[in-house]
C-alpha cells in the first residue's frame, strides 16, 4: 500500500499498463507459437509468430493504429520489463511531480508516437533496400523510447547532478548518462543486431529533445507564482544538443546543428531566440541546478516540486513569526514602569540650570 501511495497517478498507470500488456502479450505469442501456422493469415511467409494488435508491425500497422502508442508499454522477456519498469518508477515520479501530471502525459505522448511513427518508413526503407520483406515485419516493443526521454529530462533538470553506484565506486554525472546511453545502444544494433533499440534510441532521444528546447513550456523559478505560464522551450546553453556528446566531438557537432537550426528559422519551421530568452534561459538552468530534483515527500501531491531556496525562506518566515509572537507575548506579560513621582521634570530640570550660577573658575 505504501508504494502506490508514494507513485503519483500517471506513472502508476504506466506501471500497470507495462505489467498487464506484457504479459497479455507474451499469452498471446505463446499461443501461437503451440498452433500449427495459419496460411490464411496475411503474412504466411514469416517464421516468427507476431501479435500486431500489441506490437508495432510497420508492414500491417496501419490496420491497428493503438500499436503506435500502447507497443512502448509491451516487453518480450523479463529482463526488460525489468528494466522498463525500473525506468518508470524511479524517473515517472520525479518527472510527473517536477511537470504535472499534464505536462508529463504530453512529453510521454511526444515521445512514444512520434518516434514509433518515423520508425516505420525506416524499417520499409530498409526492407525495399535490401530486399528483405521480413524487416518489415519486425516487431517493434519496449520503452526505449520512454528511457532516452527521462534521461534527456533530467539531464535539463539537473546536469551536474552526480550518481553514485556500488557505494561510490562508480560515479556519473547525470549530463553524460544521454551519451552513454546511446553509445551502448548503437555497439549493442552494430555488433549484437539489436537494431529496434538502435534506432528508437536515437529517434526518441532527438524527439524529446526538439520538445523541450523549442516547444514545452517551462516554469519560471523567478517567481513562487502558480499562475505564471512560463518560457516556451529552454534556450540555455548548458542544454544545447552538442552538449550531450563528450567535449571533444561537440565542436563539429554544434556546427552541423547550427546550420541546422539556421535553415529551420530561414524557412519559418522554427522560431529563432533572442538573446535576451538565452539570457533568461540561463538563468532558469542556473536556477534549476540550485533547485535540484523535485522533493518527492510521502503525501506529496503538487504539481510541482519544492526547491531549497523556496523551502529555506519558508521556514525563515515561520522562524521570525514564532520570534515575533514570543516577543509580544513577553512584553504583554511585563508591566511598564509607573513614572517616579519626585523625579523634577524636564521643565524644571531646564529653569534649575537657568537659575544655577556656573563659574568654571570656581
């Protein structure tokens, strides 16, 4: 009971669905792996038994258009259901808390269907190119896709965050899991031909990452304001997409991405920044660094998360309230003194020193 308290709604949901269409799945494949091949079927030809209405098929998925979403949310073994399991506990609580619940299921939505979208001509392609039909049958399943978009959102969240593992022993900073990630899929496409986590680690990698630097609204960390729309898209440098890869190949990198980004504002397909939103860009990227990542409290249920700096003045004000109201209280409690009745007043005070001869030579 406590882990469903601590999960916010959407990213217990995605865990569900994960688990339920698995294994829904993986039934299904079974099944038609006992049963003698159908000839009727539209595609006799292939060896390996598929279910295109939970996995993504390129050459049949135009007849089962839900695969272009719910196929993100299908594993065909243990081990990666595993881990995309794992990737949606520990990343969807933290994303869905820092964006609301809205802003998480649009950048979930940018991020599985457009990539599966651009996955399927890729996979025609290659099939015509090579003359190979059974590429265009390959089943396409797994949160590939879902793991690059949480590790390009925390590496604009919180880039120089470091991660320890094995008690210290191995230690990253968060702006280089992208790099990492990538490197490992592209060696495991090339040299193990898992070639569906080659190309959808890429796909949803540049497809989030065009979604949160032009296109997703960010929160404005100047002002504690909820009603406040904030920027559109992040134009700091620390999160331009040269920045993912090690320093010594982002030089060529940021200038085929410049040329890029020239043509796209030339031809009005984006909208260029001025320098004062990279101004503010930065700051807001310099603010986030000093935030951190949302606090993830066990009755929780903000959309967003509550930065040092705000829970610090916080607890500052209290802190003086509670002085104020102990001051007050001691200065009720304590009577003023009631005025000495002898004393000479100041009047008198100044017609005795009028009255008063004074000689200094005396």
């Amino acid at each position: 009971m406590a882990l469903r308290i601590n999960l916010p709604p959407v990213t217990r949901t995605l865990l569900a669905s994960i688990l339920a269409l698995s294994l829904l799945y993986n039934a299904a494949r079974y099944t038609l792996m006992q049963s003698p091949a159908d000839p009727s079927s539209p595609n006799p030809t292939t060896s390996r038994p598929y279910v295109p209405y939970l996995a993504l098929i390129p050459s049949v998925c135009i007849w089962y258009p839900w695969t272009f979403l719910i196929a993100t949310f299908v594993e065909q073994n243990i081990i990666t259901l595993l881990v995309n399991g794992a990737t949606v506990f520990l990343g969807g609580r933290y994303l869905e808390r820092a964006w609301g619940s809205k802003g998480f299921i649009y950048t979930l939505l940018v991020a599985t269907v457009i990539p599966n979208l651009l996955v399927v001509p890729t996979y025609i392609s290659w099939a015509a190119i090579t003359s190979n039909p059974e590429r265009a049958l390959t089943p396409i399943t797994g949160g590939i896709t879902t793991q690059a978009a949480f590790l390009v959102a925390f590496k604009q969240l919180v880039p120089e965050h470091t991660v320890s593992v094995y008690k210290g022993v191995i230690k990253m900073r968060v702006k280089h899991f992208p790099a990492v990630f990538l490197a490992v899929n592209t060696l495991s496409g090339i040299l193990l031909g898992t070639d569906t986590a080659f190309i959808l680690s890429w796909y949803g990698l540049i497809t989030t990452w065009t979604y949160l630097r032009f296109v997703k609204r960010q929160p404005d960390l100047s002002t504690s304001s909820t009603d406040s729309l904030g920027f559109k898209g992040d134009p700091s440098e620390t999160f331009a997409f040269a920045t993912f890869f090690p320093d010594l190949v982002q030089p060529p990198i940021a200038t085929f991405c410049n040329q890029i980004y020239t043509l796209s504002c030339r031809f009005g397909i984006l909208t260029p920044f001025s320098d004062e939103q990279i101004a503010s860009g930065n700051e807001q990227a310099a603010a986030r660094g000093e935030a951190g990542l949302p606090t993830v409290a066990k009755h929780g249920r903000g959309p967003r998360g509550v930065s040092k700096r705000e829970e610090a003045e916080r607890r500052r004000a209290l802190a003086l309230k509670a002085l104020d109201e102990r001051l007050n209280a001691a200065s009720s409690r304590v009577a003023p003194p009631a005025p000495a009745t002898n004393a000479p007043s100041l009047a008198q005070g100044h017609e005795m020193l009028g009255q008063t001869d004074y000689r200094p030579d005396a």
